[in-house]
C-alpha cells in the first residue's frame, strides 16, 4: 500500500485560469502493428511468439511517424501556431512558452528555445522545459494556471512535440540480432517501446475573468509513487518496461489519488475522462477500478499509439468537438517515475 499522504499542495483549487485553445499536429506516415510483425517475422518465429501480440494486448493497430529528422521541431512550431491562432491570442501576448516533449536531440540548449525562436515570442516571454515522462503537459497546465492565478503571467503556451522513431528502429535491430540472445522476457521488457507514436500538441492557458468563452481550468490533485522509478527507464536506444509492474503501482496510485480527491471535487459523473493513451489494458484497468461510464473515455492509442506527453492533449483536441459549454472534463495522467495528476476543466 501507499503511504499516507499529508494534504500540503498536492489537492489544489485555480481561480483565474481558462483553457482558452488546445491543438495538434499529425504526423503523416502510418505504421501498422502488422508492419512491424512483418519487421519482427523472424524473431517472432525464434522466440516463438505469435503475431498479432500489439493489436490484441495492448489494443494498438498503428502509429504515427515523422517522415525525417527534424520534422518535429517543425510540427511542434506548427501545433503552437495552431493553439495560438484558435486562442486568438498573438504572439507577442505571450508571457511564458513551456515545451514538455520527452523527445529531444540533445541536453542543452532547451527545446523550448528553439520552438520559442521559430514562433518569434517576445524576449520578454520566458522560456523552459518540463520534463516529467508523459505527465508534462498535465503538470504544465497546472503551473501555468498557478502562474495566472497568481497574476505573474497572463498567456502561457504550452507545446509538446514527440518523435518515437530512433526508439522503434533501434528496439526491431536489437530484438532482430542474431548477436544478441533476447530471450521472450526481454522481448516483453521491449514491448512498450513498439506501441510508442509520434505526433505534436499544443495548449493556450489565459485568465478566465478575461475570456468568458474558455473553459475553466478547475483544479486538481497530484500524488506520486517514486519507489516505482526504475520500472520504466528509457532512452533512444530503447524503452524497458516491467509491464505488470508499472500497471499495479501506476493502478495503485491512480487510485489513492482518485479516493484521495473525493474530499475535495466529485468527479465520479463526469462528461468526459480523457486520459493518457498507454494501451488497452491500461485504460480498461482505470476505467474498472474508478467505475468509470466507458462511453465517456474517448480513446486515440488503437491509431496513434502511445505519443508520450502529446497523447493526452491530442485526445483532448480530438474530443473537443463533442463536448458543449458546460460540459465537465477529467484529464488523467500517469508518468513513469511514478508520478499522476488529475485536472478538472470545465468546458
């Protein structure tokens, strides 16, 4: 069991906060789970493994992909574009620009510099990167909201842009080499890594008692789980995963965050849960646990696959379309680590 935790920041309220846009960007290649069986044939064939394994256990037939190196930088420029052009908000309003993309070229400068450089942001907005596994885009739409509420900022973009595919090629060599002896344990270490997509989002945050037409950001919990921070480690040779690991302590938390926020929203009829897209078994594991109405959990993973920070707010854009004013909205996430944090957002 987790231990008890003290209330301190962790359950929080906003009082001035809007979402006043959310956007993405698509990545244009498909590749198909088939594709990559077809990738995989003759190991599958050594480790006697069936086909199928990505469709049936994780519930993801495709994913995205960039069509070469660089493409994301510009997807993500384009995503804020979007986010920034449906806030009607112009670029020189804003006060701070947080990229959150786990995906990166290299360990300094920022991303966010270069994404701040290519939109033309003011020298007076700052800049910076949060990287929290695929929880930033949540923990960025909390502190930019903390940021307004406070009266520090008034507009804050918040960019995400992932790129899955050095992971994916370098999981099919190494799980392909007749060098290395992987064995069926360290193919299912793997398996994470080959649900992995690319693709861009972006969100634009304000102050509500300006915009009466975005949509409240209400507030939240977050709770976290850090005995769990070696049951997902990856880089760009490779995501390894203790699967049934990560699903029990990722649950358990989830959870206790869930039990722990009934003092302070009530969450349990909600117009729409949007969470973060990891598999099948994931999303049908939280959907059981909490109660949850299944018709009121859009999915993207069966197309997209798990893009990281991005997947979150893509499926949130996707959903947009279908709520009405009023409409209320749980958006849940899970980061290795572990880490979870939900927000409430009134539509």
């Amino acid at each position: 069991m987790l231990p008890n935790q003290a209330e301190g920041n962790a359950t929080f309220h906003h009082r001035n906060a809007a979402l006043l846009s959310v956007a993405e960007v698509e990545a244009p290649e498909v590749l198909t789970s088939k594709d990559l069986d077809r990738r995989l044939a003759d190991a599958l064939k050594r480790l006697k493994l069936p086909t199928g394994l990505l469709q049936r256990v994780a519930g993801v037939k495709a994913r995205r992909n960039w069509r070469a190196d660089g493409e994301v930088r510009t997807a993500t420029v384009e995503a804020g574009r979007r986010a920034l052009r449906q806030a009607g908000v112009d670029p020189s309003e804003v006060s701070l620009m947080i990229n959150t993309s786990v995906t990166r070229e290299h360990l300094e400068p920022s991303v966010a510099v270069g994404v701040h450089h290519e939109l033309g942001l003011p020298s007076s907005a700052m800049n910076f990167d949060i990287t929290n596994a695929c929880l930033g885009f949540v923990n960025a739409m909390t502190l930019a909201s903390s940021l307004i509420d406070a009266g520090q900022v008034r507009y804050v973009l918040i960019v995400n842009g992932e790129d899955a595919r050095k992971v994916q090629d370098a999981t099919v060599e190494r799980i392909n080499s007749l060098d290395n002896e992987v064995s069926r344990d360290d193919f299912m270490s793997e398996f994470a890594s080959l649900t992995l997509g690319c693709g861009a989002a972006a969100a634009v945050v304000g102050p509500a008692d300006a915009h009466p037409e975005g949509h409240r950001i209400i507030g939240g919990v977050t709770r976290a789980a850090t005995q769990h921070h070696q049951l997902c480690v990856g880089d760009h040779r490779g995501m390894f995963t203790d699967a049934r690991g990560l699903l029990d302590g990722g649950l358990e938390l989830v959870m206790n965050a869930w039990e722990d926020a009934k003092a302070h929203f009530d969450w349990q009829q909600m117009d729409s849960y949007v969470t973060h897209q990891v598999s099948q078994l994931h999303t049908s594991s939280i959907i059981k646990a909490a109660k949850l109405d299944r018709r009121r959990v859009p999915v993207t993973y069966p197309e997209l696959g798990n893009v990281g920070p991005a997947s979150l707010p893509i499926t949130l854009a996707r959903e947009a379309e279908n709520l009405h004013s009023g409409a209320r909205v749980l958006c849940m996430g899970v980061g290795s680590g572990l880490n979870t944090a939900m927000v409430e957002i009134q539509w």
